[in-house]
C-alpha cells in the first residue's frame, strides 16, 4: 500500500496509535492548534482527537491532499465550516459509542429532580431532617428533541422505566418503534407545554440553533424540567436563564453551553433549580479506548479502501 | 350491622375517614400516643396512621376487644411486639402501595453514584469546571438484600436499565423470575463482595436485625456502595460509618437509620461519600391517598366479614 501521512489533532492527551505505527508505512504527525496548519500539509488523514477541535478551521487552507477527517465526538459542528462541507473530504463522527451512557446520565437527571436529590443533598449539609413527597416517574412525560441515535437511547431507556417518551424531529411522523409520538419541529412550541421533561439531544445544525428560544421555553409547563446534553447554542442561554429566575418552569439541567467552560461570572452557575456540569454526560470510564477503537476500524478501512463507518452527511450535519 | 369502634393511632395528620363516618354505625377515636390507651379501650379495630406507630405497645394491655390492625406503612417492626405476635389480633399492611416508587428512588440513588452527581453539585457551588468520566449501569452488579414485593420491584427496575441483579433470602432457591441467582443469608459473607451496589429492602425481624453486619460490610469490595430503603437496624450503623470513614468501601445512601429523625450530632451526617435523607423514599406525592385507600378497602372487608388484604405472618414479620 502507498504511504499514508494521518495528522492527529491534540490539546491535552494523545490518542496510543502504536497499533497504526507499528505495523505499516504511516508518518503520524501530532499537532496541537498552533502546529497543525504544518501538521495538515500533505496530510492524507485527520483526527480530531481534541475534544474542541480547535485549530481545524485555521488550518483548513492547508488541507489540499486530506481526504477524510475522522471527528472523536458524536457532534461535528465543531468541524463543519462552509469550506469543510463544500470541499470532498469524507467526514465520520463517533456515532454510537456515547448514546447509552448519555441516556443514562438523562436518567440520572430526571431522578435528581423528581427526588429533589440536590434538596436532599441541600439539608444534609445543614444536618437537616426534612421529609418530603417526591415524584413519580411512571406516569410522567419527556420530550426528546432530536430522535437521532442519541435521542432514541434516551427514549428507550425513560420508556423502559414507565415515563411516556414522544420526540420532535426535523418532520412529523407516525409509527416510530420508540417514541409513542414524533412531532414536527414546526409544532414544538404548540406542544412543548404537554411534557414535564424537555430533553434536547439534537445535533447543532443550522435548523436547530436557537431551536428552544424565549417562545419555546415560555411555553413549557410551569413544573417541566429542560435537560440539555447536546450542544448550547440550541438553547437560548439567555431566555432560560431568566425564565429560570422569574420560577417560569421548574428547573433546568445543562451540560453544554454556549461557552465552555461555563465562565465562572455567568449566571447559570447560581439560577435556582439547575444542575450543571461539565460537558461529560456520555464520557463513561473508559470512553477514550472506545473512542479510539471506532478509529482504527475506521482507519483500517482506509488504508484498505472499504467503505468508511458513521460517514456525515455534511449537508445535515449528523450521521444519517 | 353491628356498631363498631374505630381507634386512629395520629400524629401530625389525620387521614380523612369522612367515607366511613357518614355511612354507617362506627365511632372513630382519633388518639395522639398519649390518649391511644383510652382509646383503645373497647375500639374493635386499629388503625395506626402515625408513620411511628407511637404509643401503641404502651397502649396494648388496654387492648382486649380488638379484633385487627391496620399499619399504614410496609414494614410493621414496629409494632410487632411479643404480645402482638402472641395475640389473635390480625395485621395488616400497605404492601405494594409503595414498592414502585422505593424502586424508583434506589434508581436514582445509584446513578447518582454511577454518574457523581453529588461531585457536580458540589462543584457547581464553587463554578468549578472539572470533567470527570463517568461509570456505566450497564454490566455493573446489584444485590438486593431481601427478595419481597419491594426487592422485587427494585430488582425489576435496576435489570431493566442493563443492571445485573441477584439477591439474598432466606434461603437459596432457583429458578427466581426478577433475579439472576438468589443466595441464602448464610452466604451473605461470601458472595457480597461481587457487587457494586448492595441494596436494603428486607423487613426488619429477628432474623435480619443486624445481618449487615462488621463482617458482610468487612467483605463489600472497596468500589461498593451500600444503599439502605428498609430499616436502620438491619445495618449496623458504627461499622458502616467506619468503614466509610476508613474508605474500605466507596459510599452508602440511607433512608433509614437506627434512630429518626438521625439525631445532628450523629457522624454519619458528615461521613465522605453518604447521601443521608429522612425516610422518604416510598412516600411519592399523594402516598397517603393511596395508604388511606389500602385502608379503606379493608377495613370495607372488615366490616362485612370478607377476607382482609395483605395479612401479615406475624410470626413471620411480614405478608408472604
């Protein structure tokens, strides 16, 4: 097989590709954001192994020989530039590896609030003996906005523990094996105030930015929860966060935002009845082997020339 | 149909009996632990409301026209005295009212575990950005101390969310419909430090006070978690808290406690790694319509002489 020159995108760890290395005429070349616009020159390959990708798109005028770029996330937004989706560069994600654990941190979620755990976590930090009814699940209603790989995870596994689970996607739909009901995008904000859980899990594309804004969260039930574990700016920071301080709706967890880090002086860090995290609800221990396994099954198709798996559509902007 | 006397064990709250007030030939006593030895005194029937069930042994002698008790609570330790097993009073329970939501409550103490959310809580109160990975449901091992209605339930929930249960009864038996493999209590040492979460939910009799013992808490693996939905006494409490203030095991969430409300000064409130709450986990938003409705169904039964639901072996300790 001829050479192969795979540049590999990094911040703060590197990928062990020894397996690549060791068995074949491969140049790998490391670059961290400053070093990839040289690393990417001749490149036949790129990783992405940087969890924010930085650097790629300042480095894209160099990419003149790259032929695929393999993303280490679920969402490529990061990477698709109008330049990257209008060039012949084969894109593929991580699709797959992340749903069930992303599904079961959702889960998690829904039951911190409908067992008030940070309440109960609250008074035992005052050694306060408070009871409290807390809420069922069985019974109570989300809505998955987005019913792709990781939405339909997510869908099945609050199904599996008796809540009704319906979605919204791009278009309405009948007879979807997971979701009791998949409503048009067009209609979210007609049926939004139905559900208790609002659950977005949605890749951020052009149609989806902004989707959950003021009309949208103003809206929702007065006792619905807003999850959000796919990327910020779907969400309309500013018009959660003040719906959140009025009491509009009853509490939001987030684990993506526009800026990450969430800056330290934002107001999301103090607004009542919200959950924040870090952006790690689909990283499970060991989510970086697996990661790097869908590469180099992905990479060995390559270099053999069989077809890629979890190939974008780069015109969506998701896996198809 | 002959009149009859009704006795109401309360404490905080009375339950709404006016279904039984208007239409029939019954006087209701309502009695705080200080009156209930009055009115107990000729009443043909208990009904113990108070989730403490105070003052009812001191109340017993006083007892001789009772024919039935009714406990509006699952377990019923705390009124099985000596004389009550040795008497022809009957007992009865609120079985399966609150099995569900215990189960549900269990679910969402384990993925709090599983995914650290009391770490993000706590760094969210510093807006500390900190990733952290996370661990997986799936695959991970529970057992579930005491196969009963609540067990079951429990055991149900956690297998259908990818969870591998077993769990501990009296006496090892095959073939079980929830459980992959059911122990004897005799076997409790050597086989519970397979799991990574070890679950509460037996009654508390002679046979289970203090079955988590030194030893059994000795054997847990040290990345286990101890989750306690039954009763204090089952678990001795002075070994657990050193064992978690050693770091022999990896946490403990607990419901329950040898003395409630657990006293301010108790050490537990502050061991590394506990999630302590105040008896709550069965009693979801609008529990005590349903307890009410247990009741008075049976005490419907009762009345006409048909067979009264979830009778309790008393010598047994629980409704088989």
């Amino acid at each position: 097989m001829a050479p192969l020159t795979l540049a590999v995108a990094v911040e703060d760890t590197r990928p062990d590709l020894s397996a690549i290395a060791a068995g074949a005429d491969v140049a790998i070349r490391y670059a961290t954001p400053a070093e990839l616009p040289d690393a990417i020159d001749g490149a036949d390959a790129l990783l992405v192994w940087a969890f924010t990708a930085g650097g790629v798109a300042d480095a894209w005028p160099r990419a003149a020989a790259l032929r695929w770029m393999h993303v280490s996330s679920a969402g490529v937004d990061r990477v698709l530039t109008p330049q990257v989706v209008a060039s012949d560069v084969v894109v593929t994600n991580v699709r797959g590896v992340l749903d069930d654990a992303i599904a079961e941190y959702v889960l998690g979620l829904v039951l911190a609030f409908a067992k008030d755990l940070p309440g109960t976590l609250r008074r035992q930090g005052e050694r306060r003996w408070e009871h409290r009814p807390t809420e069922r699940l069985r019974g109570a209603r989300a809505l998955v906005v987005g019913p792709g790989a990781i939405g339909r995870a997510i869908g099945s596994l609050l199904g599996g523990v008796g809540m009704g689970v319906d979605a919204v996607a791009r278009s309405r739909r009948d007879g979807d094996a997971t979701f009791a009901a998949v409503h048009g995008q067009a209609d979210l904000g007609a049926v939004i105030g139905d559900y208790h859980y609002v659950i977005v899990a949605a890749p951020l594309t052009d149609g989806t930015r902004g989707m959950l804004d003021a009309g949208a969260i103003a809206a929702m039930a007065p006792d619905a929860r807003l999850i959000n574990v796919a990327r910020g700016p779907i969400v309309d920071e500013e018009a959660l966060t003040a719906a959140l301080l009025r009491g509009d709706i009853a509490g939001a967890a987030l684990d993506v935002f526009h800026d990450e880090p969430l800056p330290a002086e934002h107001p999301l860090w103090r607004c009542p009845n919200v959950i924040i995290s870090p952006h790690m609800a689909g990283d499970f221990v060991g989510w970086r082997d697996s990661l790097l396994g869908v590469f180099l099954d992905n990479f060995a198709r390559f270099r053999s020339g069989r077809p890629l798996l979890n190939v974008v559509r780069k015109e969506l902007g998701f896996v198809v």
